[in-house]
C-alpha cells in the first residue's frame, strides 16, 4: 500500500458495511461543526482502515456534493498516517463514514481543500485518540 495512496481496499463499499457502520457506529462532530463522523471498530484479522464520504441530496447539487467528496477523500488521503499507525499497532479495523454537518451549497459555495482539511485531521485525531 502506498503511503500517499487511496486505494479500492481502502474504501467502503459494500451496503453490509455502510448499515453497520450506521447501526453500531459512534458520531464524532469537528470542533466548528462542519463535519461529522460516524465509526466502528472492528477487530478481525485483517486491520486497517476503510472510509467513505457520504453526503445527503439536500446539501445542494451533485456537481457541488462530488466537489466536496472528492475533498474529503484528498484531506483524508494526506493525513491517514495519523490513524494507520495507530490501527495496526491496536490490530484494528476501522470503517469511518464523514458526512457534512452544517454545510451545504447555498452557504458555501466556492469550497476549497483549506476548508474541509482541517475538519477532517480533527475527526481523524479524535477517533485515534478513541482506538
């Protein structure tokens, strides 16, 4: 695995996944409430971790709801360091599912990678600090 890398294994996929992320999964809210995160830990075999950026249709438009998952996978891309130290020392596997909080197209339109990054580091620290 690259270290700068976003690989397929490294996504959630599967709806098996997503509905027990949601169903047994804690929420964690960035310090400015922008974004939200729901995760689970699971201790299987194989460890690691897997992500997903999942954004409601009432956000605003699919181009504006892409814009801002792909930025949500960039900042996690260049900071999952922080969390996969900490999930192989521990042996874990982590799903973890960002979603927006208080963000959507009519308030922020013009969104930048420096808006959403540190958002993310925050949730990404919290939830290590939580393994």
């Amino acid at each position: 695995m690259k270290r700068f890398s976003l690989s397929h294994s490294e996504r959630v996929r599967k709806k098996k996944e997503f509905d027990s992320v949601y169903r047994k999964g804690k929420t964690i809210f960035s310090s400015d409430l922008l974004l939200k995160s729901i995760f689970t830990i699971e201790s299987e075999v194989e460890t690691g971790v897997q992500i997903a950026a999942a954004i409601s249709k009432k956000a605003g438009k699919a181009v504006w709801r892409n814009r801002v998952k792909r930025l949500i996978k960039e900042a996690y891309r260049l900071n999952k360091k922080i969390i996969l130290d900490v999930a192989k020392e521990k042996k874990t596997k982590l799903l973890i599912i960002f979603t927006l909080n208080k963000l959507n197209e009519q308030s922020n339109n013009k969104l930048k990678l420096s808006d959403i990054s540190p958002g993310v580091i925050e949730i990404i620290k919290k939830i290590s600090q939580q393994i």
